[in-house]
C-alpha cells in the first residue's frame, strides 16, 4: 500500500513544486472556456546588444495577434495591474542577410535548386513568459524561432515581417490547440 502512495505523493509534489509539468504544452484547455481574458504584453526586452529591434513594433505586433485569436478571447490591457495575466518577451537573436543560407533538403537536386536562388534572410530567437497577474505563477515558458525569406527585403523591411511572423508564431504555441510536444 505505502509503495503505492509515495509515487503518487512524489507526483503531486513535483507538480506543486514545478507548475510547469502540470500544464499542457499549450495554455488552449485555461483560457478556452473562459470569457474574455485580460492580457497585458510588457514592453520586449531587446538583449541582442544590437539595439536594432523595433521593441514598440514587436509589441504591438504581439497585441494584434492576441487580439485576432478567435477561439481564446483576449483583451489587451494597458498595465499589468488590470490584467488576468501577463506577457514577457525577450529577443535574444536577430540576424539579416542578402543571402539565404542552403536549407537541410534531401537530394541534390533540391539542394542545388535552393543554392542558386537569392533571396533575403531574417532570422529571429525570443524567449516568451506568460504569468498570472496576480500571483507572478509562470504558466506557460518557451523559446521560439523565426525565419523570413523574400527576393527583396532590407535589414529594416525584415523587421516589420519578423515582428509579425513571431508574434503569430508565439499566439498558436502559446494558445493553440494541443498536438502534443512539438
């Protein structure tokens, strides 16, 4: 009986203790079934030591997205005092180039098709946070990347399509439906 009960014990601490083993990989099953969530998006913390991220662009880029969510109901809200929960962001890498790099395909003739074409590059790493408001309990934790190719793009033009590309990307992870570990 007692080596029945401790497995189960340990479960239930660990739990407690790690709250993000007792989440779903996505928060979808939280907020789906509520009314409106108050969210609020803090300012994204550029640590790429570039200071070439467009951070008032990046968060509104994430507000919009959060705001177009359909089946989870946001409201964006101005401070975190007002909110139900809260988003942190913080850019880690941002990289752009005139040349995409060889992608990982299988075959050759796939591989020499995509070295011969020239396109831009944009590559983005952002580690989000998504907290309760009221208590700081971390829900939901999670590094994300993003890239963006086009024929013609500059280092500034990339931005704008990254921001928004990451934001969606942080929105489906963060929110979507479950499939699993991803």
């Amino acid at each position: 009986m007692i080596k029945n009960v401790i497995p189960a014990l340990v479960l239930a601490l660990a739990a407690t203790a790690f709250p993000a083993l007792a989440h779903a990989d996505t928060l979808y099953s939280d907020f789906s079934r509520r009314g409106t969530v108050k969210i609020h998006v803090a300012p994204p913390v550029d640590a790429t030591g570039k200071d070439q991220i467009l951070t008032a662009e990046f968060k509104k880029s994430i507000e919009e997205a959060l705001a177009a969510r359909k089946s989870v109901r946001f409201a964006v809200v101005p401070s975190e005092s007002e909110a139900d929960v809260v988003v942190e962001s913080r850019v880690t890498g941002f990289s752009w180039t005139d040349h995409d790099p060889v992608d990982m395909i299988v075959g050759i003739g796939a591989a020499a098709l995509d070295a011969a074409k020239v396109e831009c590059y944009a590559r983005m790493n952002v580690t989000f946070l998504v907290k309760d408001a009221k208590s700081g309990r971390k829900l939901w934790n999670e590094a994300l990347s993003a890239t963006v190719t086009k024929a013609k793009m500059s280092e500034k033009e990339s931005l704008s399509l990254i921001n928004s590309d990451m934001a969606k990307q942080f929105v489906i992870r963060a929110f979507g439906k479950s499939k699993g570990r991803r």
